[in-house]
C-alpha cells in the first residue's frame, strides 16, 4: 500500500484506542485520516497493553 504524502491527521498506532480514535473522527467528517501501524492493524493488542482500560 502506498501511504499518501500528507494527511490532516496522523495517528500511530492501530491498537483499540488508535483505531478508536480514527472512527470517531470519521464520524466527526474527517476524512484525510492515516493510522500507521507496523504489523496487522490490532495485532498487538493486549489485556496487558490496555493500559487499565476492562470492558
């Protein structure tokens, strides 16, 4: 994938909270968004990653 050479917003990391944060700005109409994540977007997402964050 060819990543776009500039963005409104840039957001490193594709774990729950990154992500997070990319749907709510779409739904807020933003749309030059770009996630960068170095493996498969939430693959690295863990109970123990979360911060303190429990569902």
């Amino acid at each position: 994938m060819t990543l776009p050479r500039t963005a409104s917003i840039v957001i490193v990391g594709g774990g729950v909270v990154g992500c997070s944060i990319a749907y709510h700005l779409a739904g807020r109409g933003v749309r030059d968004v770009v996630v960068l994540e170095r493996e498969t977007v939430g693959s690295g997402t863990t109970s123990k990653a979360a911060g303190g964050i429990r569902a």
